[in-house]
C-alpha cells in the first residue's frame, strides 16, 4: 500500500528552560538530573527532521518560569484553524495556555476559545478524518469533551485512561492516517477498550513494552511516523502497513513524561 505524506505546520517550544524540580506524573523524579544541552540538542534533531521532511515548525518563545513549556501539544488543539486554548489541571502548569493565546492571537488566527473546563489540549485531544478522541481519567474533564464538540463541531469519542503512566491519550494512542490509529489496549477501561475496537477494528496494538517506551506517543504525517526509537517491536508493523517509521531519540525530555508528540502540536488548517 502507498502511503502518502502531507505537509504539516507544527508549533514547537525549545527546552531552553527545562528541568525537572517537581513530579505530576510517575515518569517524573525531581533527584534525576536533566542533562539540559543533550535535551536542546534532542529537540532540534526532531524539529529538522520535520523541515527536511517539507513540513512547517514554528517556534514558541519558552518562558523561564515555565520548565514545562517544551511539551507543547499541550498548550491547545487547533482544528480547522480554531484555536481551543488548554485549561491546564495543575498549578505548575497553568501559566502556559496564557503563552499559547498569546502566541496564536499574534498569528492571526481567527478564532480562539480560552477553555471553560479542564483539558489539557492534544495530550488529550487526538483528531482523526471522523472523531476527536478524548481522553479523561487522570488530566482532563469529561465536561471539556462537550465544550470541544460545540467549539470544533466534529463528534467527540471519550475514553476513559486508567493506568497513570499513561496519563494522557497521547501516551497511549496515536492517530497514523485518516482514521487508522495504534494505541495500547491495557491503558483504557473495558468499556473504551471495546469502543476502540468498533471503532478502529484494524488497529495496530502496542505490546507492553512498546507502550512503556513511549512509542505511542508519535507523530504521522501519514507516511512518515516519528517515534521513539526504543520502541523497536512498533517498526516493522509500521512498515508492513506501509509507513515508514522513523526513530528519534528523546530520552532527555522522556524525563518529564513526554517524548515526539508531547513537544509537538499540530495546527491543522481549514
């Protein structure tokens, strides 16, 4: 099968300002130095890797007080240019989506709803051909899925997270091609797990150790799929649906529990 790549424009956060001083999921320990060139270093690896690919990659200024900023899908979800701002759940990172309207309201885009309620943008939020697939459990509200329905007009599918190292949907599920996605079954309750089955009964499963690698947490441009490159049991699966996976490394940023996705927001255009 041949799988084509469509360009994308991607907005990114350099970690400039990254560290790891306190802990809001089980992949984060505040005694584990962040060896902080190797993550600059990381970062820009996969942000030329997306330009050498034909794809756009803005740059959103970090913020010195906001070591988080460099997991930049999560500071909104964009859809059809309409920017929904995130809502964030903790304290530490709240200041963000604040830098994110900001950023989007000087880019001229036409419309952007500051959330009402608790989400945590596209850690949350994955956008198929068909769906917006939502995950709740640990990060965002089950009332933000209404208020992204009405905003994006496109039907809301929530799933329910239950295992908190994969505390974001992003984590445990990615969206491949249209509506082809992998994800990890044990990281969602019965009920979503049988949802996903009807929904997407040709998807590519993640084993146990491919998920706790972060290998779902990729980005596909619908040919091409970044991906961290210890997630060697995902590749030849790729390859054998006709993607062409491509390995990175971001052991650095896997410190504060995110790795290709979570540095990387898409701004899918109308």
């Amino acid at each position: 099968m041949r799988r084509d790549a469509t360009p994308r424009r991607y907005l990114m956060c350099p970690p400039v300002h990254f560290k790891v001083t306190y802990s809001i999921n089980p992949w984060m320990d505040p005694t584990k130095p962040v060896d902080l060139p190797l993550a600059l270093a990381q970062w820009e690896d996969l942000r030329d890797r997306y330009r050498s690919l034909g794809h756009t990659v803005e740059e959103l200024a970090p913020d010195p007080a906001l070591p988080d900023m460099v997991y930049a899908a999560n500071g909104a979800t964009v859809i059809d240019d309409r920017v929904l701002i995130a809502r964030f759940a903790y304290a530490e990172r709240a200041a963000e989506a604040e830098a994110h309207a900001d950023w989007f309201a000087a880019h001229g885009f036409p419309e952007i709803h500051r959330a009402s309620h608790i989400n945590e943008g596209e850690g949350d939020f994955a956008v198929t051909a068909t769906y917006v697939l939502a995950g709740r459990g640990f990060r965002s509200s089950p009332l933000s899925h209404d208020e992204a329905q009405e905003f994006f007009g496109r039907p809301v599918i929530g799933l329910d997270l239950v295992d908190p190292r994969y505390y974001h949907l992003d984590t445990a599920l990615c969206v491949l091609d249209g509506d082809e996605v992998m994800y990890y079954p044990p990281a969602f309750s019965p009920g979503s797990r049988a949802v996903l089955r009807r929904l997407f009964p040709d998807a590519l499963l993640a084993t146990d150790e491919d998920a706790a690698a972060l290998g779902l947490n990729a980005v596909s441009d619908g040919r091409h799929v970044l991906l961290p490159q210890a997630a060697v049991g995902l590749f030849t699966p790729l390859r054998e649906r006709g993607f062409e996976p491509i390995g990175v490394d971001l052991g650095e940023l896997l410190k504060g529990g995110g790795s290709v996705k979570c540095v990387t927001q898409e701004l899918r255009p109308a």
